[in-house]
C-alpha cells in the first residue's frame, strides 16, 4: 500500500508540474519586417487588430534582429538559428538549411521537459529536424515558396521519411514534396484551422508548444479580395528612404527578390507592392485573431504565452532594393511580442535581442534547462545580460556591426570594399552616410575595431577580400 501511495503521489506531483507550465503558441510570420507592419508599434497604415492586443497584452521587442543569411532564401538559415539557439556561422551548413544532428533544435527540448511539441506550416529546413523538433503535426510545407492557394502540403510522417510527391494542379510538368494539397484555400487559413484543430481536441494533462509558421506576407502576395480592398495606395506612403536605384553594387542586385519591380524603381509600382504586402498582413491578423480566441474558448489562454514575430524583413523600395538580401535595418530587424503568462503588459523594451536567443528564454520562462548547444542568450527570466553589440552577415561579401546607435556596413564586391557609416538615433532609415563626416573619424575606427572583433567572436572566418570577389555559389532564382 504504501509504495501504491508513493506512486500515486508521484503521480500527482508530475502532473501538478505539468500544469505549473505555461502552454506555448509561438507564431512565425515569413519575410515581415519591423518598421510599420504592426499599427499599435507605429504602423499607422496598416491594420493589425489582433497583433494590436497582443502589443497591448504583452512585452514588445522593438530591436529585435536576425543576423542575417547565408543564402538569397534568408529564412532557411533564420529558421535554422531560431530552432537551434545558434548563430549563423555555427548552424553547421554553409546554406543553412539542414539542421545538424548535434544541435539541440527548440521543440526537442521542450519534449525532453515534458511538452506535448507540434509543428503546422512551413518548415525551410530538413524533414529530419521537424520530426527530432515536434511529436506530431499537421500541413506541412516543406519548401521556401509558393502559390498561396496551392501550397504542397504533407501529413505528419511518424516515419520522418516524407517520401511523397505529387504533381502541382495545374502544372503536371512539376512535381512537389507533397500528400496532399487545398487547392483554392489560401496558406494562412489553412495553417490556422490546423492550429485550431490542434486546440480544440487538445486533451492531454501535459502542456503543449505549438508551433505555426506561416508563409505570408512572402511573395506571390495573393489574398482573398476583401482584403485588398482594405487599402487605396493613394494612402500608402511613399518609403523616406526610397531610391530609384541602389548606389552602387552590393553584390546581389539582379537575385529573384529584385526582379519584382521594374529597374529603376518606380514610387507608384512600389506602393502598389506595399499595398499588397499590408493586405496580407491583415489577413494574416485576422487568423493570429483565431488563434487567440480559441486559446479563450477552451479556457487555455490564461496559461499560455504566445509569441509573434518574423523569420526576417524586406525592402519594398527603401534603399531602391525590394528583397531581404542585405543587412540594412529593413531587411534584419524582425517584430517580437510575447504576451501571455506571467508576461509584462503593455511594456517596450528596446534592449537588442537576436531572433535565437528566443531558445533560451523560453527555457527561462518555463523552468527548462538550456542546452549546451545553445548560444543565445536569454532576455527574459534569470541571468539576463543584455547585449551592446549586434553583428550582421549576408553571405560573403556584406558584414555590419551596431554598437548603441551607430552602425557600420561593410561590402566586399568584385574587388570593391564600399562602407556606410549611419547614426540610427537620428538617422533610423539608414539615409546619410557619415563615412567622410570630419566628426565621425573617431567612432568610424571604433567601429571598423568592433566588426572585427564581432568577426572573431561569432566564428566568422571568411577571407572577405578573396570570397567578395563575386561569391560563386550558385543559387536557383526561385529558391525562396
């Protein structure tokens, strides 16, 4: 009797552990950037409700970044650095899209400690991972790009083989990794009612992480009509840091993402791009809304922390650049807003914050142990350090470095090292550069001193002279 009592107290202790955990709703939103895609944050032309009441229920990182890309498809390696807690010279490919064996991924962690772990959406990196990651799932994507109303989509294979291919309706000359497609409903609205799905049949004692990567507002920005019709782009705003054309060659003009505006860019074309780019960002709130209220109607919300943000931003005109294969502000700093248990409300913190090291702060927030493989740091919970200093990569031939308000970028190209030297305080479009400013010699070689030493300290080993002389990796156009 008594080794029944000392079991059934067991028992009760591990569920009453259980329960003491917050559930994890973690929303991923693909190519949204930062500045003006969230109205509570200062997007006054775009529409955000729900995103709106997350901002106002919760902690809002408005210097959040990714550190870059290995690749011209940025969120493969940025998908990579989020799930593994590590930085992009020690994720242990060089395109970034397989995750190594070795590397500790986030749901894997959280499964060790007890969460149920659940994948919906797009996932950039390899089948393997996802199921290492999460113990189940639902309409997966495993590609980087697509026609929103035609999305290959897989069922969870407990196997991790995914071996299936189907032709792409409408065009049985391509094949897809697929088993399944919902031709003629759009991406977001599939993923959410995977999501919803997931929460209302939810029945375990233990709490889960779900994870729901969405693969909007990414182009082809296709959306139901409604929501275009939202938005005049006679209300839209000109970018303050449009440009006809980028200044000079920052080795990766002509990659897919330029090619979809005319050369040179042109204000009227480029608001039609934003327009289309705020509608499926209110389309996508709309789904992020469902979410939330299911989390209510089931009565989960009150013990769950939900987290929003993006895999990296985008262009659209500023800097007469429209993809997210450089390291200005537009294309590196990402949204970040967690709300939920025990969160702060209503609260913005402007401490940097890398997309990676959301891994250790979730740790944090949920008792879990960070794993060694972890390099991120936690800016939530115990031990936190808040950093100074922000580094940024595009493949090999762009480097930056941020250190308080001031940021240095660095282009190897063809030969040609080119610098921008910009004061972000006053300056946050990244519009004058300060190079040959009499007054800025002395914080330019601080700065040159700083990159190198980030260089050093993030394992960034590249001969920049040698590799910028064009990097000749080959990358197909569409690979997004």
């Amino acid at each position: 009797m008594k080794t029944q009592h000392i079991f059934s107290f067991l028992a009760v202790s591990v569920i009453q552990s259980f329960a003491q955990k917050p559930n994890i709703v973690f929303i991923l939103a693909d190519d949204q950037r930062a500045h003006g895609t969230i109205h509570a944050l200062g997007g006054n032309e775009v529409i955000t409700p729900n995103i709106d009441e997350l901002v106002k229920n919760g902690t809002s990182f408005t210097n959040s970044y990714i550190m870059g890309g290995s690749q011209p498809a940025v969120s493969a390696p940025s998908r990579n650095m989020l799930m593994t807690g590590r930085n992009l010279f020690s994720i242990g490919t060089q395109n970034g899209i397989n995750i190594a064996d070795n590397q500790t991924t986030m749901g894997e962690c959280l499964g060790k400690a007890g969460y149920e772990t659940y994948g919906i959406g797009k996932w950039h990196n390899n089948p393997s991972a996802f199921n290492r990651t999460f113990q189940g799932g639902n309409d997966i994507f495993f590609g980087g790009m697509g026609d929103q109303f035609k999305v290959p989509l897989n069922y969870y294979d407990p196997t991790g083989r995914y071996n299936n291919s189907m032709p792409i309706p409408g065009d049985n000359s391509k094949k897809a990794k697929a088993d399944h497609f919902f031709v003629g409903k759009h991406s977001s609205e599939i993923f959410k009612d995977a999501a919803l799905k997931f929460i209302k049949e939810y029945t375990e004692k233990k709490p889960f992480f779900l994870y729901v990567a969405f693969t909007s507002p990414h182009d082809p920005r296709k959306m139901p009509p409604k929501y275009l019709a939202m938005y005049d782009t006679a209300n839209i705003s000109t970018p303050k840091n449009f440009l006809s054309v980028h200044p000079f060659d920052n080795g990766e003009l002509t990659i897919r993402d330029e090619k979809l505006a005319a050369f040179p860019r042109n204000p009227k074309e480029i608001k039609c791009h934003i327009r289309d780019y705020y509608a499926m960002i209110t389309h996508l709130d709309d789904q992020v809304g469902e979410i939330i209220q299911s989390l209510k109607d089931k009565g989960l919300y009150e013990n769950t922390i939900i987290i929003y943000t993006g895999d990296n931003g985008l262009a659209l005109g500023q800097h007469g650049l429209m993809g997210k294969q450089n390291v200005y502000e537009h294309s590196v700093k990402v949204p970040l807003v967690i709300a939920g248990k025990n969160i702060e409300k209503g609260k913005i913190n402007s401490n940097f914050v890398y997309l990676f090291d959301i891994f250790p702060t979730l740790c944090n927030l949920t008792g879990t142990p960070i794993p060694a493989t972890v390099q991120g740091r936690p800016f939530m919970g115990r031990n936190v350090k808040p950093r100074t200093t922000m580094f940024y990569a595009y493949r090999n031939f762009q480097r930056a470095v941020r250190k308080g308000d001031w940021k240095l970028i660095e282009y190897f190209v063809n030969g040609v090292q080119t610098e921008q030297l910009f004061n972000l305080k006053s300056d946050p479009f990244e519009i004058q550069n300060l190079l040959n400013e009499t007054g800025a010699k002395q914080t330019l070689e601080i700065m040159r001193a700083e990159l190198k030493k980030q260089r050093v300290l993030n394992n960034d080993n590249v001969d920049l002279v040698k590799a910028g002389i064009k990097d000749t990796e080959a990358f197909k156009d569409g690979h997004e």
